[in-house]
C-alpha cells in the first residue's frame, strides 16, 4: 500500500472468479485499487476484468497463502475456501473481509444453527444429525428439510423428507434436519457493517423460487410487507450482522411464515444472487458497497432508485454444451430492462448464465415483466 496524490492505492484480492467476482471487478473500477483474481479456471466470468490473475486452487492453504501475502486485503466471492490460510494472512496484516471466523461458521449450515439458537436470533426448529443412521433414528421429527452440513449451494445439497419412506433419500454425512416450515413469503436483507461496527441495510426482496430446480427464479425489491414485520425483519437481520463482530457484506435469508413468524433461514457472508438488482435500483449497489468497506470509505446510500425485479437466466433442461441465448434481442427492446451476461462460454442445465434487471414504480409492471422474460430469455444451444 502507498500514497500517491493523496490517494491510497490498496492491493485487493478476491477469491473466486464466477460471476459475483465478475461484477464486484466492475464496481471497482470507480475506486482507485488493484485488483487481484484467484481462481483454477483462467476463462472464468471474473478473469477478464482484473488486474492480475492467479491460476489457483481456492481450497489450498497453500495457493491462498502465497495469493495473500503481497495483498492489502483480501475478500470472497464464494464460502468454499481455505480458512486457515486467510487466518494467517491476517495475523500477518491482511485485512479479510468478511473474517476468517465468520467464513468458517457460514461454511458449515449445523454452525450456522448453532450460531442462530445461541445468539437466540429465530430460526426453524431443527436436529443435527451425523449419518443415515442417526437420521433414521430422527423419523418423530419429520417433516423436514435435510441440508448437507458442508457444500450444498444453490439447491444442492437439500433433501426434503417427507415421511420415515423418505429417510433414506438423507445425507450419509453430517447434516442439519431442520423442521418443514409452512413459507408463506422468502425475503433477503443485505446488511453492510464497515470496520467502525457501522452498519446499513438495503430493503428487503421478496424471492420467488422454480419448485422443482429450488433455486431463485425472480425477486421483487422492495419487498411489500407490513411495517411490523419488516421491523422485525431488519432487527434480526442486523442483529445477527452485530454478533459477528466482522466487517464485511452479509446476505440474510429470512422466512416469513403462515402465522406471521420471522425466521432465520441461512446468512452468505459476501455479495449475493438477492443483491443483483442493486446495480440499477439503489443509488449505491451491493458490489459498491463492499468497496467502499474494503477501502474505508463511508457506507454508500442502500435507497431504492425506482423498484426492481430481478429475473434469473438459467440454463434451460436438456441443454449442455456451447451457448446460445434465445430471445436476447426481444428482452434488450423492452423499456427499463437490462441485461447482465456472465461470459461463460457452457450453459448446463440451472447453471446461472446471466440475469436480467427490470425497474418500475409499477408492481404489477415488474411482476408481469418478470414472468414474460422468464420465457422470453432462454440460455440453450443449438
């Protein structure tokens, strides 16, 4: 780090290089820093837009730890990275956002539920089990929502057990056996918290889920809810933030139940697929705002612009291989609409290939837009 101007030029890394890197490297280029990528694929979305790329495993202590040492700090795009490795860049001056600590409980969901229940921030009730046969064991339970301990992301790793019939469909592996809740709303709160404990929260967005894949498919921010209730919501979301005493940009994903009830569902510590809309809808977006944590700036303004929807590109069912967007031209002719690609050159089926952001002080508008695009734009192939 060294001054220049007046300015303080900072070494910034980021691990992982998928498409939430992709656009926090936008974001920076409004500040000045240097921008560092580590990531074993070297055509990955985020490769592009940084200063310096490292073909690397994020996992590795060692990779991690030779990527820190020359950085003034360093942050994530994804939970799934080397923990030991971050604690000793840090011992050793480089700053990490969010900390290793807060990294390694949000690693694993049977910490998180722990954490939930010991800070007593509301969440689903819920059993930690170890095997199938503990889970066997656990059938006066049911129903519930199994969830891998480690790993699961995007849908994966979440089994829903139903009966005893369904107890062998579980994880042979440590778990969380979480209570079924009766959803009536999803909702995300995006908390920011700089190195002074200073925190700001974006409005809340109200996520509709695909049934069948259960992976986000569009979102509607600000969330209608009522005053109460959001209180209640925004209370637990920044609570929960306070508790971890770490700087950094938290993702918290709530419940709002048939009886009123606000729970705690799961937390990401970094940006997050709930934060995408804040790129055209708030005056300063999800990406801005870790900047500005990382570089000691004041927190930006979490105001909306105009209300947003935000539509999901996933790959379509059946289609794996180079790809090709149906219906592009049509969504970019719409009015208020835009359209983030990620670069990436594969589509699979469900894989998140690009979004598309749609503002209106209309919500009937957003909705009805949303929906025609969720049909309108197809990541395929020919």
């Amino acid at each position: 780090m060294y001054l220049r101007c007046n300015l303080i030029y900072m070494k910034i890394g980021i691990l992982g290089g998928g498409q939430l890197g992709r656009m926090l490297l936008q974001a920076s280029g409004n500040y000045v820093v240097e921008t560092h990528v580590l990531e074993k694929d070297p055509s990955c979305p985020a490769a592009a837009f940084c200063d310096r790329f490292t073909a690397g495993d994020i996992t590795s202590y060692e990779d991690v730890y030779r990527f820190g040492k020359g950085l003034d700090a360093i942050t994530i795009e994804i939970e799934r990275v080397n923990t030991d490795a971050l604690e000793a860049l840090q011992k050793e001056g480089v700053q990490v956002y969010p900390s290793p600590t807060a990294i390694r409980l949000f690693q694993d969901k049977r910490q998180q539920k722990d954490f939930y229940r010991r800070h007593e921030i509301p969440t689903a009730d819920y059993r930690i089990t170890t095997d199938l046969a503990d889970l066997a064991a656990q059938a006066d339970f049911l129903p519930a929502v199994h969830k891998i301990g480690i790993g699961g992301y995007d849908g994966k790793g979440v089994r829903v057990l139903r009966d005893k019939n369904d107890l062998p469909n579980g994880f042979d592996d440590g778990a969380v056996l979480e209570k079924m809740v009766d959803v009536k709303t999803e909702i995300a709160l995006i908390v920011a918290m700089d190195t002074r404990g200073k925190t700001a929260l974006y409005p809340p967005a109200e996520m509709v889920f695909d049934p069948i894949r259960n992976v986000l498919d569009y979102q509607v921010s600000p969330a209608l809810l009522p005053e109460k209730m959001l209180w209640r919501a925004e209370a637990m979301a920044i609570r929960l933030v306070q508790e971890l005493k770490s700087p950094g940009l938290f993702a918290v994903e709530l419940f709002i139940d048939a009886g009123g009830n606000v729970l705690v569902n799961e937390t990401a510590p970094r940006v997050h697929n709930s934060g995408h809309h804040t790129i055209e809808g708030n005056y300063s977006s999800q990406y801005d705002m870790l900047w500005r944590i990382m570089l000691g700036y004041p927190l930006g303004n979490t105001s909306p612009i105009l209300p947003a929807a935000m539509v999901n590109i996933l790959g379509e069912t059946g289609a794996s291989g180079e790809v090709v967007y149906e219906g592009l031209t049509d969504t970019l002719a719409l009015d208020n609409v835009f359209v983030h690609l990620y670069g990436k050159k594969q589509t699979a089926p469900g894989r998140k290939m690009g979004h598309v952001t749609i503002l209106s002080s209309d919500y009937a508008e957003l909705r009805h837009q949303a929906n025609k695009i969720r049909h309108l734009l197809r990541a395929t192939t020919l």
